[in-house]
C-alpha cells in the first residue's frame, strides 16, 4: 500500500496521544494522496479528539466516499455523529458497521446506547448483549444494559449489570452512583 510506513508512523503518534503531530502527519500524506481513505479517516478521528465534530464529519465521510467497506470508519462516523447530537445518522452508521463486521463489539456498543437514547430499551439490551458477548470487559456497555434493564422495569438484573460496569471501573463514579441508585431501589 503506497504511503504505509508514512501511516504507520503516524497511527504511533496518534496511539501516544500526539494528536497536533498524528493530524500534520496524516494531513501530509493527504497533500500528496487527497483520496487516501485510511488518511482521511484517522484525520478525522483527530478532529474529533479535538472537539471538532463537524470537521471531523466532514473527512470521516470523505474517507467513505472512498472506501465505504471499512466498518471502522462506520464506527468513527457513528461516534462524531453521536457527539453533534446526531442520533438517527449515528444509528444508520452504527447500523451500516454491524453489517460489514457482524461481531464488532465497538459497533454494536455504540448502536445500543443510541437506541437507549430513543427508547429502544430491548433492542438497547440485545446490542448490549450482543456486544458484552464479543468483550465483556466493557464497563460502559454493563452500564448501558443496566439502564436498559433498568428502563424495562428489571431492577435486579440492571444492579448486576451495574455492579459488573462499577468493578471493572471503580473510579467511574456515575457507575458506582448507579449502583447505589439501584439497591436502594430493590432493597
């Protein structure tokens, strides 16, 4: 693949957290290469780590414009939209990952909490599942099944989910909140 060592050394600034050096360092191989799909996809996943949503809208498309069976990208364009407040986007994008990689726990996650976000409390908790079955060292989607539960009127299974969520991050404290919410309430 043409400029591969140009992106792998930018996917390692990028994993560092260098996010100015990742950008300049994608944004290089996009002034030689402007359809370069992996180039504009993680260009925008920076702009999105730097709060610039739309920006990053904008490349995270244009990379599918070039290469939509990346389900990676699916799910980076799922997650910029959820961040604008795009929820019915962000499912079609969630929707459009879990097609080209059945088993993505990170598609599925994300598709779960926005249908939780609509409503959707079964459909939120089979994605949950769905996803804790490929990963289930995910305290966020333990607490996403637990409001799902919780939503579908299963206090004790949704303080399991909880607790689970809760003893894989102790510091979170809106799980360990959760918790304590939810005993009280099956108490």
């Amino acid at each position: 693949m043409k400029y591969a060592a140009e992106l792998d050394r930018a996917l390692a600034v990028h994993r560092q957290g260098k996010l100015r050096e990742a950008f300049l360092r994608y944004d290089a191989i996009l002034k030689a290469a402007p359809r370069h799909a992996l180039a504009l996809h993680y260009s925008g996943v920076v702009l999105h780590q730097a709060g610039q949503h739309a920006a990053a809208a904008e490349r995270i498309r244009a990379a599918l414009d070039v290469d939509s069976s990346d389900p990676e990208a699916w799910i980076s364009l799922g997650r910029v939209l959820d961040a604008l407040g795009r929820t019915e986007p962000a499912v079609t994008a969630w929707k459009e990952a879990l097609r080209r990689a059945p088993d993505s726990a990170d598609a599925a996650a994300g598709l779960s909490a926005a249908l939780l976000a609509r409503g959707q409390a079964v459909e939120a908790e089979a994605l949950a599942r769905r996803a804790l079955a490929s990963d289930a060292q995910r305290p966020r989607v333990w607490h996403i099944l637990a409001l799902a539960l919780e939503r579908q009127d299963r206090p004790r299974e949704a303080l399991d989910a909880a607790q689970r969520a809760a003893q894989l991050s102790p510091a979170e404290t809106a799980y360990s909140a959760q918790v304590a919410r939810l005993a009280a309430a099956t108490v």
